[in-house]
C-alpha cells in the first residue's frame, strides 16, 4: 500500500538528491590531488625513478581511471565515487515522461536489464568522466601559464603578434595562447553557467539531468536498489568456481601467473577492493589531520626529544689541519687580547690556513671560526663573540644574532668592511684581529650572501635566513 501511495503521489525513491551528487562530485575531485601529493613526496625520496611519472602525472591517471571506471560502469553501473555513495547510472526511455513506476514496480529485474548502460553508453560515459575533466585541467593549466599575467605584464605581452616568418609551430603556439586570452575565459564562464542552471533545474524537478554532459549522452543518476544489488552480488562471485568443481580441461590452469585467471579473477577482485581502500583512506587521512592539527602529537615528540643530544654540524670539506689552524686563530686571538701575541703572529696564522675558494671567482672567502668545539663558546654569536640575540640559523645548520647574520649575508657587516679594506681600527675596537692588513678587493670574497662559517652560497640571500625558536 506505501508503494501504491508514492506511486500515486509521483514520489521517486531512487532519485538522489543534488546534495548527494554535489558531494560525490567534490569526493571525485579531491581523489587526483591527494595522488599527486602522495606521489610528490614519494618522489622527494626517489626522485631517479619518479620524476617523470610526476612530470606526466596527468596522462597516467587517465589511463588508470579508464581502467578503473570501465570496470566498475559495466559491474556496478556507476562510477568509482559514486558505488560509493551508492549512486548508479541508467539510460533514459524514450517514452512519454521518460518513466514505467509500474513496471519498475512489477518488475524491477527486467526493467533494470532495459535501462542498463550498454557497450556505446560506458564509453560516452567514459568520455564525460575521464576525457572532459582532462582537457578542462590542461586548459587551466595552460591558462594560468600563458593568459592569467598577460594584465600584470601589460600591453606588450598582451597583445604581442606572431611574426610575418614565424614557423608553423609557432603559429599554431600563437592561435593557441590567443585562443586561451580571447576566447576560452567566455567558454569557461558558459561551462559553469551550464552546470547551474542544470543543477537549478533539477533541484526543483524541471530536469531529469543535473549536468548538461549527462543530458548530451542520455543517462541520467539513480540510487541502487534490491534488483541492483542482487545482480551486482552475482557479476562480482568468482568466475571460475563452477570450473574448479568440475575440474579443469585437458591444457587449462589454475595458476594465478596464467592470463585466463589474471583477467578472470584477479584483475577484478582486485579493482573491486578499491571499495574498501577508499574509506579506508578517508580515514587515514583525516587520523593524519587530527595528529599534525592537535596538541597531543607535540607533546609527545617534545618528550621523545628531550634525552636526545645532537652534535654539533659538521662542516663538509673542513680538514683536520683547518680545523687546527681555526683553534690557534682562537688562541692567537685570546693572546693578543691579553697582550701576548703580536699582530704578526695572526698575519703568519691567516696566511697558512685554508679558507674556502669560490667555485665561480676561484677566490679565498672571508670565514668566522666555528665555536661548536668549544661548549662554553657555544652561546655565542660566531661573528660577534657576544651572546646570541634573536638567534637566527642558516641552512648549513650555524646559528648567529639575527643581526650579524643578516649584514653578513647582506654583505653590510663591519667586520667585512674591515677585512675588506684593511683599516684595523673597526677590528681592534670589537676585540677582532686584522688578518694581514691591506686593501683585498680583487684578491679576497666578502663573504656576501654566503654562511659565515662555512662559506656556502645561501639560496634567496637573507631570505634563506630561519629564526631559531627556543
């Protein structure tokens, strides 16, 4: 009596609602970026083998989701997303209203093999699927890249012509870029306002389709019911159990490694298990979030840190000679504070130790000695020896007052000056050495947007710099 009640009223139980099918669209949209990101980090580790399966990322994602959605619109009528949200796809009867409630009433097997997707309907479906969203990704690509800064570049980029002896490839690139400037911004503005008015339509029943592709192709989104799920229980059963009761023929095999079975048993069992993976994902993902986002996570890695003792960095290409002649610096240093050595000796010092040479000028470079040998040193600044103010840290691992580092690499600092010109008074008066005296422009690196310590280019200058939080 309820069935006759909603048949009489014209309510359609296996309609889904908009809100259902906006979600599965924006499930279905989040899946190739969570791959993508998975993979950029995959690649981060391996980047030998998976760079130029990140590089063409989109071509293979398309081959894989043809695979995919060819398998699961010919078992379950639907898409990967949408057997999720238990959604299928049927054809549309060309009949007066499109409808037979009675007949799906009387009988629901038999109307559901009527309005299956045929053969012809799965690929339109495919097209709409994979084809279209491909295209649609690579033209906003393309028009990020080539038309989204023509208004920043101005008028010169904006409306530069193709030369009267340009090549055919150059032509075809120009009414390319033009295409992308002039003409696919309105064709993207009518996509949307096509998608809306669709959406609007078929909230309020005008439309049977609540996108303008699925009403080119004929098919419009229903909810699975009995007769759906009985007959997706029966296509998904193993193909080969009856043949393994009754015994396979003279030079057939059971063998999971023969193709028979591979594309028998294997291969669908295992796109079907994408069902379980799915959610299984969702899960993880959102666990993920909620361990980054919440408080728990960072008291529990402060407390795993605190036993641990780091040692210091170790600067690359530092001999053990160096490094000696880096200690007696310091010493020297000391002494002539104390008024024990002369300027001699620190002259006779820098003359045999062995700064870093620059790769491009082939020209030493002005270094600090590193205090990381000394623990009682260890707070302070390596360039001004006082105690360490905002401290700051290169990307070699040293860190300094946010000050000191930013002139040195700024290339502004006194003690560069100093060295540079080799004028003593700036050096004697912060207690710092003249190392040989003279002019060393020409002979000798400032140390201008390098580390301090161990001489190395530091990528974005001061923008490389990273405040210490303590």
């Amino acid at each position: 009596m309820e069935s006759m009640n909603d048949l009489q009223n014209g309510l359609d139980e296996q309609k889904p609602s908009l809100f259902e099918l906006l979600s599965e669209q924006q499930l279905s949209s989040l899946v190739p970026p969570s791959l993508r990101y998975l993979l950029a980090l995959a690649t981060h580790r391996h980047p030998r083998y998976l760079l130029r399966i990140l590089n063409s990322f989109d071509e293979l994602y398309a081959l894989l989701s043809l695979l995919v959605e060819r398998h699961y619109l010919r078992t379950y009528g639907g898409s990967f997303t949408e057997n999720f949200y238990g959604l299928k796809r049927e054809r549309v009867l060309r009949v007066k209203g499109g409808e037979v409630p009675r007949a799906a009433l009387g009988a629901p097997n038999e109307v559901r093999k009527t309005l299956r997707l045929r053969n012809r309907d799965i690929w339109r479906n495919l097209a709409i699927l994979i084809i279209l969203p491909y295209f649609k990704r690579k033209l906003d690509e393309a028009y990020d890249i080539h038309a989204a800064s023509a208004t920043v570049l101005g008028p010169a980029f904006r409306d530069r012509v193709v030369p009267a002896d340009a090549t055919l490839r150059q032509r075809i690139l120009g009414a390319y870029k033009w295409f992308l400037r002039k003409v696919y911004p309105s064709i993207n503005a009518a996509y949307f306002f096509s998608l809306l008015v669709f959406n609007i339509a078929y909230l309020f029943d005008g439309s049977k389709y609540h996108s303008p592709f699925l009403w080119l192709v004929g098919t419009r989104m229903r909810r699975l019911n009995s007769a759906d799920h009985r007959a997706i229980a029966l296509a998904t059963q193993p193909l080969l159990s009856a043949s393994s009761r009754s015994g396979t023929r003279p030079g057939q095999t059971t063998s999971i490694f023969s193709p028979r079975v591979f594309a028998q048993t294997i291969y669908p069992r295992m796109l079907s298990s994408l069902r379980i993976l799915l959610p299984t994902s969702i899960f993880a993902l959102k666990f993920l979030e909620w361990w980054h986002a919440s408080d728990f996570a960072r008291q529990l890695s402060r407390k795993a840190a605190e036993g641990l003792e780091l040692p210091p960095p170790i600067i690359a290409g530092l001999n053990k000679s160096s490094s000696t002649l880096k200690k007696k610096s310091d010493a020297s240093l000391s002494g002539q504070m104390k008024g024990e050595k002369s300027e001699s000796d620190f002259s006779l010092i820098i003359a045999t130790a062995n700064p870093p040479i620059s790769a491009s000028t082939h020209l030493p470079i002005l270094t600090v000695p590193s205090n990381t040998s000394d623990p009682e040193s260890s707070s302070l600044c390596p360039i001004c020896k006082s105690p360490i103010q905002t401290p700051t840290a290169t990307p070699s691992g040293f860190v300094y007052c946010y000050a000191c580092i930013f002139r040195w690499v700024d290339g502004t600092h006194p003690r560069q000056e100093a060295f540079m010109e080799g004028s003593g008074e700036e050096e004697a008066a912060k207690g710092w050495a003249e190392e040989g005296g003279g002019n060393r422009e020409g002979r000798w690196e400032s140390g201008l947007g390098r580390c301090a310590i161990t001489g190395r280019k530091i990528l974005g200058g001061t923008g490389g710099l990273r405040r210490v939080m303590v």
